[in-house]
C-alpha cells in the first residue's frame, strides 16, 4: 500500500526515536476497501509528552492520551496521534471514568468499536488484524469488537456509528451486534442530541440514505430517535379516491430515494413531508381516507424534532418551510399574486429545494416524475420571480420621494413607497423609473415643503 509522503514522515519520526507506531482505525480500513482516506489516525506508545516533544506544532487534543499533528496536506484532516491505552467503567455510556497508559498494540486494538476499525497498519504495510477485522469487510458486515454488548455499554454512540457506517459501507449488521442494538436501542438517550444529530446527517448524506433508515427501524433506533417518523409505517393512504402505492412511512422511504439533492437537510424533509398523517387520518364510511391539514400539523412535528435534535435555526426553518408548504397548489389558473404568496411562504432560496421535494414525493408515490400542470407552475415562477416583491424592489427609493415631494424624512415616505408597491404589484403601473417619478408627482400634488 503506497502511503503518503507526510504520513511515511510521521512513521520515520517515532521509528527513529524508538517509540512504536501504526496507523489504526478507519485509515486501514479504507485502505484495504480501496477507498479515499482524509483522516490519517496512529496509535504509539509514546506519552502525550514525548509525543509532543517530537512534533513541537502539535497539539494536546483531549483528556485521553490523543495529539493533534497540523497536516500539510490540505486534502487531509488533522492527524490524531493517541497513546496505546486501557479504558476503566463507563457510567455516563460514553465517556471512560479512567484511562490508563497500555503497554502493547493488542491492549489498545481491543477496547475499539467494530473489527473492521480494530486494525492496525506499520510502515511496512503489514496488517495486524487481531479480531479479524479483514474478514468481516469481505462478508461486508459490522461486528463489534469481542462482547458487543459491553462495547455498546462503554459507549452508546456506536449503536449510532454501527449504521452509519453500514450505511456509508453499504454493509449489513452481523447478527450478535444487531441483537445488541435493538436490545440497548433506549441507551442512545445517553448521549448528547448533537452528537446523534451528526451521525444521523451523515446517514442522509451517504449514497444510500434509505439503507440507513431502514437499518435505524430494524435496530429500534427509529423508535427512540425518530418515533414520529416509526408510528408512519402502516398508516394506509390507499382508497376508492387515492392511488398511493405504499404505507405512509414506505412512501416516506421512496421519496427520500428519489430525492435528487445531496442536501441531506433537503433530504431529511423529504423524509419527513408527510410526518402529519398518522395524526391526521381519518377513514370515512365509504371507505374514502382523508389527512386534512397533515402539512400543518407535520410542520409543528418536523420543527419539533429539528429542536430535539438541536439544529440551528435557519435549518429548522427551512425544514419547517419545506414540510408546511409541500402541499402547493399547481393550477394553470392561479393569479400572479397567488404565486408570489407561494415564494413569499417558501422563500425564494427554497424553491429549487421546493421542486425537487415536490418530485421526490410524485415518484415516492408512483406517480410520473413532472406533470403539464407542474412544468407549467415552474415557467410561471420564473416570470414571477422577475417582479418586485417588496419595496426595496421599486425603481425608485426614499430619497426619490422626498425630493420629488420636497419633504423630509417620515412615515409618509414609507407609505407612499408602499402604495406605489401596490400599483406595481397589480400591474396597475409599470416598475420603471420614470413611471413612478410621475405617479408620486401625481398622486400626490398637495404636498409641499414645510
């Protein structure tokens, strides 16, 4: 395996100096699997200490034995370098209430999550791969390191970790392991929601998002993370008067397989357009089933989960925007003013975002991807989107009004803009400059300078 030159460095640096040091973790794993490495992670026995006496811009990373190498190569992360160690309880499910300096490579490798994470690499290009680690990536499965009921006690973030990484890997859970998550699933409580947060967006980002939820449900993940979103799955949407293929929850699935964004905040809408119609459903005599308002109640659901998991505010906007006005009407007779109000309510920078949900949910449900109607409500939001929206948008501004009227600065500068706002919104005058210096010299011959 040909390394990189900073990273043979780092090797020569300990190996010359006499300490002893692997590369470990995701780095090896991705080198066997031929995959494009950023995160460059050694273990040694060397303290911190010597660590740091070696590479003077180092950094003291953490409280657990961890050294962060500035890289030179800007296509690479920091290199963590961390002392082979021991770990001692874990009351808090996620962090070790000790660590102690271990004395061989074994000792550290066996306190790692998973056995394809649980190799080590030398200079030198041999494996050492104690829990046989390589094996597991042929059979493309994630197995935790020895008793994996303990390794997700120790730290419950790896329920977590273990889909998404089946998920980036497009790898399946071996069977031990995955009794253990959905045993433990309630563990993830345990830990801060940013950090479930950050896993959860990873999945969304992969290439196979919809492998990472279905892997959440089978694990019971979706049920302590995500509940809304679990109690869809059986909700019939198929009646005398509707034509759904799916389930709500299965028709949330294909929707976020279809979703063309790489967005994973787009994508996480996706998944969530239709989170009201479990609350919503009602089945009518006739057998006729009705979700009224289901966009209304998703959007306070979505906006709720978005601050559970504490995402920043203009993405739990734009998720609370996305959810509440996915139910747009497109109709070849709607006004002017009818689709402002719809851009007004999205916001112009989520309409793409807007469409491409819109398209997600049509193929989600088996529909065709666009329809006549559709192409038509996209040509006519571009016409629209050419004219003013406010009165920032006038040809015209404050000043202009005040020296035409000769008058200072006040509240009737502000009406007046608004009014002429009003005249061009209903096309009643044109937005040209020349146009609205006459109509406020018209419209308002009385005023003088005071």
């Amino acid at each position: 395996m040909q390394l990189p030159n900073e990273v043979l460095h780092i090797f020569d640096v300990f190996l010359n100096s006499g300490y002893e040091i692997f590369l470990v973790g995701g780095a090896v794993r991705d080198l066997v699997l031929g995959r494009e490495v950023r995160d460059w992670d050694f273990t040694t026995n060397a303290t911190p200490e010597q660590i740091q006496s070696l590479f003077p811009d180092s950094f003291y990373n953490n409280d657990f034995g961890t050294v962060g190498i500035p890289a030179t190569n800007p296509e690479f992360d920091v290199h963590e370098i961390t002392t082979y160690r021991t770990e001692r309880e874990y009351t808090d499910f996620r962090r070790p209430d000790s660590v102690e300096w271990g004395k061989t490579l074994n000792e550290d490798l066996e306190r790692r999550d998973f056995t394809i994470n649980a190799m080590a690499l030398n200079k030198e290009g041999e494996i050492i791969d104690p829990w046989e680690g390589q094996l597991d990536l042929k059979k493309k499965h994630i197995k935790a390191v020895g008793d994996p009921i303990e390794r997700f006690q120790e730290d419950a973030l790896r329920l977590m970790r273990a889909v998404r990484i089946a998920t980036q890997l497009e790898f399946t859970i071996e069977e031990k392991t995955l009794e253990a998550i959905q045993t433990h699933a309630p563990l993830i409580h345990k830990i801060a929601s940013e950090r479930v947060r950050d896993e959860l967006m990873k999945i969304l980002a992969s290439n196979n998002p919809v492998h990472g939820i279905e892997l959440m449900k089978e694990t019971n993940l979706l049920t302590e993370i995500l509940p809304e979103l679990d109690k869809s799955f059986g909700v019939e949407q198929k009646s005398p008067q509707r034509h759904h293929k799916y389930d709500v929850g299965t028709h949330l699935l294909m929707s976020l397989k279809e979703c063309k964004s790489t967005d994973p905040i787009v994508r996480f809408a996706t998944l969530l357009h239709d989170i009201g119609k479990p609350q919503t459903f009602k089945k009518q005599d006739n057998g006729v089933l009705t979700f009224y308002n289901h966009e209304v109640v998703g959007s306070r659901t979505a906006n709720n989960i978005m601050k559970r998991l504490k995402f920043s505010k203009a993405d739990t906007e734009k998720m609370f925007k996305l959810v509440r006005f996915h139910q747009f009407t497109v109709d070849e007779h709607q006004t002017d003013s009818a689709i402002r109000r719809f851009i007004r309510n999205v916001g112009m920078e989520n309409i793409e975002d807007m469409l491409t949900l819109r398209v997600a949910d049509r193929l989600g449900g088996g529909a065709r991807e666009t329809s006549w109607r559709l192409e038509e409500f996209k040509a006519r939001l571009i016409e629209v989107q050419k004219q003013p929206f406010s009165t920032k948008d006038l040809k015209v501004n404050g000043a202009d009004v005040m020296e035409v009227l000769s008058i200072p600065p006040s509240k009737q500068v502000g009406q007046i803009l608004n009014n002429l706002f009003k005249k061009v919104e209903e096309k009643e005058i044109e937005n040209e400059r020349e146009v609205l210096l006459n109509e406020i010299s018209r419209s308002h011959p009385k005023i003088t300078a005071s």
